[in-house]
C-alpha cells in the first residue's frame, strides 16, 4: 500500500485519529505538516533528511545525553 499512494494515501486521512480536529486549522496541520502523513515523495526527502538522526551511534549519544541531564 505505502508504494501506491494512489491506493491508500496517508495525506488522505489514512493515519488521522477518528476523532475529528478541534479546528480546521489542527485539521490542516494533521494532514500537511506531519511525516506521518505524507504520502512519497516528500515523505522519502523528509525521512532521508531526518533518518540521520536515528542511527544507532546517534541515539547511543542521546541516550547519554539524557541520561547525564536526569543524573
């Protein structure tokens, strides 16, 4: 499905809560500026910019981080 955005699209409401947004504008905001729901390719431009940030070695280091801030 997630390769066929024209089958199920996620800026379609497909991942949006079922309650509905309190305003149109919390409603915009769900379905424009949330990864979650974009549908490719933006989606792929903004996981490959943020994907960086995941790595094993970079959550090692804010595992440390934290960890040094709660101690």
């Amino acid at each position: 499905m997630n390769r066929h955005p024209e089958v199920f699209s996620s800026n379609k409401g497909g991942t949006q809560m079922q309650e509905p947004a309190e305003n149109d504008e919390m409603d915009q905001f769900q379905r424009d500026a949330l990864m979650l729901s974009m549908d490719p390719p933006k989606h792929t431009r903004y996981r490959r910019i943020v994907s960086r940030g995941f790595t094993p070695r970079m959550i090692n280091l804010l595992e440390d981080y934290l960890q040094n801030r709660t101690d």
